[in-house]
C-alpha cells in the first residue's frame, strides 16, 4: 500500500476557516454601531456575521466550509483506514462511532448553562455526525452514484418543502419569533422557506418534543434546524467528489480547471435561482440553492488554496516544520475590545479619531488546532 502524503491545501482551507471563527472576538459589529457612516466598518460587520435569512456573507461560509472539507478528506481517511484496518465492517463501525461523538458533542456544547439537557440538532457538529454514515457508505461507491444521491437530495429536499402547505391567513406568526410583516419574509412561491413556517420547522416541533424540555419546542430564535442535515450532506458529498478529484491521476492544472469551473457554474446556477424565486439561497435552513451556490464558492476556496499551496508550493509562512497541526493557546474565555471613540471639532472640519485598547481578562486558555495558518513563533507570546 503506497504511502499517502497529507493534503496540505486542504489543511490550510480549514485553518482559514478557524481564523474566521476567531475573528468574532473583534467585534466588528460594534466599531460598525459606533462609526455608522463608515463603510469599511460596515464591510467588516456584515461579513462578520450571519445575514438575517437571504444571502451570504463570509461568515457564512464556515460552516458549509467544514462540511465541505469533510467530505474532500473522506477518500484519503478511508484509504488510509482500509490499510489499517482488515475488514470493511470495522472501518464502518469506527465511521458510526464517530458521528455519534460528534452529535454528542453537538448535544453537550447546546446543553452548557443549562439546567439538563438541551436536545437540538442544529449545530456543525451535529448536522455532520448525522450525515456522516451515509457520506462513509457513498465513500465507497461510483461517481456516478454519488452524483445521484446528490441528485436525489437536492430535488427531493426542495419538493418536500414546496409541498407543505403555506401558513393560513391567521396563523400567529409571533409564537414562532417572526412578524407577518417581516422585512425578511418572502412572498409568492418562495414563501416556502420563510422563516419557522417552513416543513423542517414543522418536523422540529414535533421531534424535538419528544425529548425531556423544561418547556415545549416551539421554534428555533434563528430559524434553524434538524433537518438540515440532509441538505449539508449534499455539501460533503460535493467535498467528496472535490476529494476524488484530488486523488486522481489527472494532471494537476486540469484539477484546478475542474475545481473552478465547477466553483463558477454554483455561483451561477445558485444565483439564478434564486433571483427566479424557484428557491431562495437561505443558509439558516440550509435550502437546495444554498447547497449548490456555497459549494461553489467552496470549490473556488479550495481552487485557491491547492493552486497556492499544491501546484505553486507557496508555503510562505507555512513552513515544513509547522505544515502539519499544531496547538495555539488563545486568550478567549474573558477576552473583550474596548472600544474609545474621539470627536475633536475645530471651525475648518470634524475630525473623527478611534482606537482600539485590548482589555484582556484571563481565566483561562483554549486550546485550537489552528492547522498550519501561522508559524508557532507569530503566536508566541
């Protein structure tokens, strides 16, 4: 069995990935409150956060991101696990072990400050143990087969939420978190996917409730839900088939060629639906459009990525030593930006001067596998 060398351009997409989730300590959103008529500000706030219902920004991107990378790595874990392992049905039970660790985990980190145990299935870390068998079982199947269940999923999810009926003339939007008169809300045939009147909310009042609550389910105050992991494990299967690609014998320009065209036809495909109104591209439940439009991106992010760091081995920063994972202890717990704002006026203008001052309260430190975006030694502190 032929040794299998790391994908160094996939590490490196997910340690770009973790910085996006750091970057949340910065709290662009409230320099943006405080300097409202700053466009740069305004730039950084909105890619900083989730956009309300339709749309993208890059915040949104992390987690169809980390689906994505799931699935591109899956032929390389189950070549790797196949030379380790002697039969298929162990290799199949440790795949099985770890979806459930990871909705555990999913389960555990909604359940903190609680008073038992909240049950949601809405987190990245759910909504990938819950797909992950099925992704494992098409690991092992054709091209052709993966591309149909994908097929399956996309068509299927989006006819299952245009066949459930649309709310009554006098359903009570306020007890789902949400206005009749949303700005957000969508008319016509798109009004499918409206915020907490949509089908998977419907499964989610009744799932849900039948674990113990302190108080019934009635909706998520984001709009997500369980079901979402159908539609995500659309987006690891479009990583799985961006993995075979990598894997082949094919040169490694005509990879960088498929990736990319690929990347574009997902933007506009995602695009003209919904500009159609055929489907929204709404990332909170995940809906087939967002499948198709944030895969492409991820297949321009990964494009980037292997053409920098696998064809043009610009490793810059990323030295041999560090090109594998390492540790970074983060000041996180109690870390907070003050921010101090300065007008000073004179007769000729209005001068606006801000700073930052870093307020550092430590309590404790948080361990990150930050997969090879900076030498340790820019993190020394």
């Amino acid at each position: 069995m032929p040794v299998l060398t790391r994908l160094t351009s996939a590490d490196v997409y997910r340690g770009f990935v973790m910085l996006l989730m750091m970057a949340e300590v910065l709290h662009f959103g409230e320099v943006s409150e405080v300097l409202p008529e700053s466009t740069f500000w305004s730039f950084l706030a909105f890619h900083q956060d989730h956009v309300e219902w339709v749309g993208c920004s890059l915040h949104d991107m992390i987690q169809p991101s980390f689906s994505f990378l799931v699935g591109v790595v899956l032929p390389y874990s189950i070549a790797s696990r196949i030379s380790q392992e002697s039969s298929f049905n162990k290799v199949f039970v440790h795949a099985l072990k770890r979806s459930l660790i990871l909705i555990l985990l999913g389960v555990f980190l909604r359940s903190q400050y609680k008073s038992q145990t909240y049950f949601t299935f809405e987190d990245t870390l759910s909504q990938i143990g819950l797909g992950y068998p099925i992704l494992f079982l098409l690991g092992f199947r054709t091209q052709k087969v993966q591309i149909s269940a994908l097929i399956i999923i996309i068509v299927g999810y989006w006819l299952a939420f245009a066949l459930y009926p649309l709310p009554e003339a006098n359903f009570d939007y306020a007890s789902v978190g949400v206005t009749k008169d949303w700005e957000h809300n969508l008319t016509g045939f798109a009004a499918h996917w409206n915020k907490n009147t949509n089908l998977a909310w419907a499964f989610d009042q009744w799932f849900l409730n039948l674990f113990p609550r302190e108080k019934p389910f009635f909706r998520n105050g984001g709009g997500y839900s369980t079901l979402s992991f159908i539609p995500t494990l659309g987006t690891m299967i479009l990583g799985l088939l961006a993995g075979n690609i990598l894997k082949s014998d094919i040169l490694s320009y005509e990879k960088l060629k498929k990736f990319v065209i690929l990347g574009i036809s997902g933007l506009v495909i995602g695009l003209i639906l919904n500009r159609l109104g055929i489907c929204p591209n709404v990332k909170r439940i995940w809906t087939p459009t967002w499948v198709i439009f944030s895969g492409g991106l991820c297949f321009l992010f990964l494009a980037f990525f292997y053409w920098i760091i696998d064809i043009k081995e610009k490793l810059g920063v990323f030295s041999e030593s560090n090109r594998n994972e390492f540790d970074c202890s983060l000041l996180h717990s109690r870390c907070t930006w003050s921010l101090y704002l300065k007008i000073a006026k004179n007769s000729f203008r209005r001068k606006l001067c801000y700073y930052f001052r870093a307020s550092l309260s430590i309590t404790r430190s948080w361990r990150i596998d930050l997969t090879n975006l900076l030498p340790a030694s820019a993190l020394a502190i």
